[in-house]
C-alpha cells in the first residue's frame, strides 16, 4: 500500500511547514493562516483541522496518516 503521511511542525519562529510523503509542501505559514491554508490548500477542515492544531499546541508536531486505518490517531512508533 501506498502511504499517504501528511506532518504539520511548528517551527522555532512561530510559523508552520507541512511536508506530504517526505516533500515539503509548505515551508513557513503564519499561525494567523494555517487552519485556512491546510483547509484550503490540503483539505483539512472542520475537526480534521481542529484535530492538527490541537495536537500541534500540545506537542509542536502533528502527523496524519491517510494510508491508515485511523488516520488522526498517532501510530506506536511516533
């Protein structure tokens, strides 16, 4: 099977990068911004979205699975 892993991190300065699959998607997006640009730009919306910023003001990083069967619970190697 295909993987198909998204990562949200938060970096030093405040802002975000999103890499899919290893390649950077997104380097450096403004806090104010992400919510609407991983909704807009990845379709991450509504409780996906809320599921990602939650994770990343608890931990600096989110990662979403979409090969999973649970896509939004972390895996046991993280």
């Amino acid at each position: 099977m295909k993987h198909n892993i998204w990562k949200f991190l938060r970096k030093p300065d405040g802002t975000y990068s999103v890499p899919h699959n290893g390649k950077l998607l997104s380097e450096s997006i403004p806090e104010k911004w992400f919510a609407v640009q991983i909704c807009k730009e990845y379709g991450f919306c509504g409780q996906e979205s809320q599921h990602i910023c939650t994770e990343l003001e608890r931990s600096g990083m989110c990662t979403v699975d979409l090969s999973a069967i649970d896509p939004f619970h972390p895996s046991h190697d993280e």
